[in-house]
C-alpha cells in the first residue's frame, strides 16, 4: 500500500494517495496489527497523504530531532535523533 501511495504522489494524484494511506490504516486496524514504523514517518497523521519530501513534504533538521511539516494541511511532526 505504501508503494502505491509512493506512486499516486508522484504522478501527483494527492487524493489517491490518502485513499491508500487510509486503507492501510484500515486494515491495519481491522486486524489488529500495528505498521511499519517507517509508515507512520512518511504518512501524515492528519490528512494521510504520502510524505515525499519537496513535494508534499518538508523535511528539515533542528537540534535533537526531524521536523517534517506537511504541505497540504500544515501539520508538523518531529521526531528525535541522537
């Protein structure tokens, strides 16, 4: 499903794109599994859009930790580093 979020952003299809993240998150729910860590990262927890850093995404480095900001809602994650 990540794989074909990856693919809806990049031909530039945002809509599709939530409506997989979603369904991921669905399925996941569903059957009481968690994701990938890396899913959570690269989705945004708000609008479920694929996070592809310069286009819908911005990805920058602070002190300790990744701040990602979405570009379609504003939503901002961080996420530490050592």
């Amino acid at each position: 499903m990540l794989t074909l979020a990856r693919e809806a952003v990049v031909d530039g299809e945002y809509d599709r794109s939530r409506e997989y993240v979603a369904l991921a998150r669905r399925i996941a729910e569903r059957n009481r599994c968690g994701l990938p860590a890396g899913f959570s990262r690269r989705t945004c927890d708000d609008c479920d859009v694929y996070l592809r850093p310069g286009k819908t995404g911005r990805v920058r480095l602070r002190p300790g930790r990744v701040v990602v900001r979405c570009r379609e809602c504003g939503s901002t994650a961080r996420y530490p580093f050592d």
